[in-house]
C-alpha cells in the first residue's frame, strides 16, 4: 500500500468511525502508527501533495489522491467535496453481505459507482427522481425482488 492510500485509509477511519470532519496530521500518524521520525521522512511531503490547497512544491502523489484535504485553519484540515467521494460507503443488508464502494460525480452530471460493473446513474435520472418525490420522504429499500411499500 502507498503512502497516500494509507492516509487515506487512516482519514477514513477518523471521518467514518470517530466522527471527525477536521482532523490533524497527527492524528492521521497515530493512525497509521508510524513514529514522528517516519511521519517526517516519508508522509508528510506526500500528505501535503494530497492536499487541493498546497503551496507548491510538493511531490505528485497521482491523480486519484490529488486535491483531496484543505486546510480550514492552521494544522487543521478537511476532506474537500472530491476527497469525500474517495471514502467508501457500505451497502445496506446483513454484515456479513455488505460490500463497500465509492463513487464519483454529482447529481449535476450523473453518477459513477465504483462498484460491480461500474454502473453510470445519469443526470436525467437523478432529476426526474427529483421531480417525482419533491417534497416527500420515501423510505429506502433498494430492493428488486422484495421492495419496500411506497419505497424507491
């Protein structure tokens, strides 16, 4: 595993299972669990390069980990809109049969799953769902073979 997906994965962690919306670098380092000395000589160059607000000079970390922290005030940061979209969402069902994915995209401009098949959700499909049930709450239950009464 990268450098970069490890903070992720450490982000991920924080965000997902501690509720954090800001965090710090070093909390990121104490979950990874690397020592300071190590953080410095191998993390936080590329932590920086992660970030959508750095001042340059940092190294190239790739596109998919590119831009995805700010900084909200010094030594403090979040996760930008694209780095939320990096965060892997579960499926719905018993735990021993739900699986992760992620996503990219809007509702703008339609909708990636990083899933089986990688299925495209379009534009068109996000509005005419919003134009059928604006103003209702409808339950979830994406379910084809036993949906949920009056769900989607």
């Amino acid at each position: 595993m990268t450098h970069a997906a490890e903070i992720m994965q450490a982000v991920t962690t924080l965000v997902k299972q501690e509720g954090k919306s800001i965090f710090t670098r070093e909390e990121i380092r104490q979950q990874i669990g690397v020592s300071r000395d190590e953080w410095m000589s191998g993390y936080t160059a590329i932590f920086q390069g992660m970030r959508a607000d750095q001042p340059g000079g940092a190294p190239k970390v790739g596109a998919k980990f590119t831009g995805v922290f700010r900084q909200v005030k010094d030594g403090k940061h979040t996760l930008t809109d694209y780095g939320w979209q990096l965060l892997p969402i579960s499926t719905l069902g018993p735990p021993s049969r739900r699986t992760q994915f992620t996503y990219a995209g809007d509702v703008h401009t339609g909708v990636t799953l990083h899933f089986t098949n990688k299925p495209r959700v379009s534009a068109e499909l996000f509005q005419a769902i919003c134009n059928e049930f604006r103003g209702e709450t409808i339950p979830g239950g994406f379910t084809m073979t036993n949906p949920t009464p009056g769900g989607f």
